[in-house]
C-alpha cells in the first residue's frame, strides 16, 4: 500500500491552494495517556479556525501528552481536499466552524464515528452528532445588537420582533445565505414551519435598511455610523470589538439582546470537529479530542476567543460573565443540519440579498 504523505511533505510541496500556516508546537515531559496514543506521536489537523484561536490549546494537548499537532489552516477547500485525497489524506482531525459546514463533511462520507464516554460527558448531546461523526467545542449565541441612542432596551425582544413593520428600513444583517444565518432560518423553520418562517423572513428583508451585506461586525459598525438601528451577529464579535481600539466605538454604540429569552431561548451555533474517514493517527487523535472536550480547554476557549464553552460545567469569567446568564435555545443542531438546504433556498425564493 502506497504510505500516507506526511504533512510536512505536503507543506514542503506547497500543494495546498488556500493559505496555510503551520501550527507552533512544544513538546515536554509528557503525562500518562493510553497506551495505543502514547505510541502515536503526532496529530494532523485540517482547520477553517485561525490559529490564534486554537493554537493556545494544542500547545497544551502537546505539553500534557508529548504529542505533536501539526495543523494546516484555510478559508475553504478542505472538503474538496479531503476528497481529493482520498485514503492518502495525511489529515486526522477536521475544525471547523458551523452545524453546516460539520455535517456537509458528513455528508460527503468523509468522516467516521467516534465512540467517547469522556466526550459525551462534555457535549451536550443537542451539541454531537448521535452517531458520533462530529462534535461541538464551543457555543455561539446569534443575538441581537441594538443602538443605545435610538432604541429602548427591552423594545425588540425576539427574532420574531425582526419582522415587525414598526422597524421598517431599521435593521442590518450581512449575506442571508452565509452559514450563520442559514442556520437560524433552518431553526426557525423547524420551529414554526416552512410557510411561517417565509412570511417572517420576507417581514425581515422588508425592514432592512441596506442591501445585506459585510461580516457580523460590520453590523455594530453601521449601527455605530446611524445606518440602521438593530443588527444581528454572533455574540464573540462585541469581545472582539471591544479589545479593538478602532472598532471599540462599535462596541460601545450598542446594547446586546439575548433573544427569546421568554420563549425557546437565543439561537445558538457551534464550532466543532469530526475525526476523518481515513484518519491514520486514530488514536492521537481521538486523545486531542477527548483533551479538547475537557474541562481545561473549555476554559481556555471562553478566555482566549470569547465563545462559550459547550461543557456545561464550565463557569466563564470576564467579558462572558459580564453578560450574564440567558437561555438558550436547546434545539438539536442535527435538525438544524438537516433544514439548512431548505433554509438557502427560503433566502432565495424571497429575495433577501436582492
């Protein structure tokens, strides 16, 4: 059988099309780990997360266990990679963020069930796959931003309320066919069917004060600047905003909305990995996982990116608990999953980014 290549030798070949960088890696005195991991030394990660964001946390994993991370990062690509690849993919774990661009992986046949007591214990199970073929490492709530200046707190509740006339030209969103906001009109449609779900998504368009467009800060930004009055991000946006010394005036232009806080509760997304078909550091790898899904690397992603952890046991701290407690809608992402081809062509059939 032809041997797997290497990630270095793919780095050293400089096959991969989208941009990539390696991740910085320590190994030390490592601690007791199965048998089975402790013989495999490395772990080849494939990651749409930048590296700042996780490389905190394979660093640990490395200072614990003496296993390597090595990690190719892009924007897009890596189903295809993936698949084209094959059995030769060199790649043993997947991150990614979003419920779609997790079960698309699935989807495709290119991941593999994984059976984890100590994982299960950690996520949710409205958080995994039931079958175990991918898994959430942090929360994201989708919530409302609003203007301080121009709307009273407490006037615009829900998602629902987004569609109220009464915020005719008043609201901004970026792209309704990014995957963020995929998700939450497939959350809304299994909520209330497929014909209430249009008519609200058609009231949305109908108060948009701009063509759909920009990343969820550039919501805030525009509220910020008097474009419109309510927008809708992910709630790690504000933690970045404000350590931002030329978007902190975005932040402070606005109130946040944890919506539906008397109903279901606030939407909620995930970043989240899944195990390749072809994985060939099987157990390493399933060793990161289990490390990632524990509770001090749930930690150090609601410290380090803002995002809650998905560890339910796990208190934050800081800017996370400066926004305090809410509910949260306990909805399984697999449905979610699952009306997400639905939701896109919703977005199309009214229109929303016209």
């Amino acid at each position: 059988m032809k041997p797997k290549p290497t990630l270095r030798a793919i780095f050293s070949a400089a096959v991969l099309t989208a941009t990539v960088a390696t991740a910085t890696t320590v190994t030390v005195t490592t601690v007791t780990v199965t048998t089975a991991a402790a013989a495999e030394r490395e772990v080849n990660v494939y990651s749409y997360r930048q590296p700042f964001l996780i490389e905190p946390m394979f660093d640990a994993f490395t200072a614990a266990t003496g296993i390597q991370v090595n990690a190719v990062y892009a924007k897009t690509g890596m189903l295809e990679r993936l698949q084209n690849e094959g059995r030769n993919s060199p790649a043993d774990l997947v991150f990614t963020v979003d419920i779609g661009r997790l079960s698309d992986l699935q989807n495709a046949g290119l991941t593999q069930p994984v059976v984890s007591a100590a994982i299960n214990r950690s996520v949710p199970a409205n958080m995994r796959d039931p079958a175990g073929h991918w898994f959430g490492l942090t929360a994201r709530a989708r919530i409302l931003v609003t203007s301080k200046a121009r709307v009273r707190r407490g006037e615009i509740t829900s998602y629902e309320d987004l569609a109220d006339p009464k915020w005719r030209g008043r609201v901004c969103t970026r792209s309704g066919k990014h995957p963020y906001n995929i998700a939450l009109i497939a959350s809304l449609m299994h909520r209330h069917g497929d014909a209430q779900a249009q008519a609200w998504l058609a009231g949305v368009k109908a108060n948009l004060a701009r063509k759909p467009q920009g990343n969820d800060r550039a919501q805030a930004r525009a509220i910020a600047e008097g474009v419109c009055d309510v927008g809708v991000i992910n709630h790690y946006y504000l933690h970045k905003m404000a350590a931002d010394d030329k978007q902190k005036a975005w932040f402070e232009a606005v109130d946040v909305v944890f919506p539906n806080q008397a109903g279901r509760g606030t939407h909620m997304n995930i970043s989240g990995m899944a195990m390749t078909r072809h994985a060939p550091h099987r157990d390493a790898a399933l060793a990161l996982m289990e490390f990632l899904a524990g509770d001090r690397a749930q930690r150090m992603y609601a410290e380090v990116n803002g995002e809650y952890p998905v560890n339910p046991r796990i208190r934050v701290g800081g800017y996370l608990q400066s926004l305090g407690d809410f509910k949260r809608d306990g909805l399984d992402l697999s449905a979610v999953a699952a009306n997400r081809g639905a939701a896109s062509k919703m977005a199309d059939r009214v229109g929303y980014n016209d």
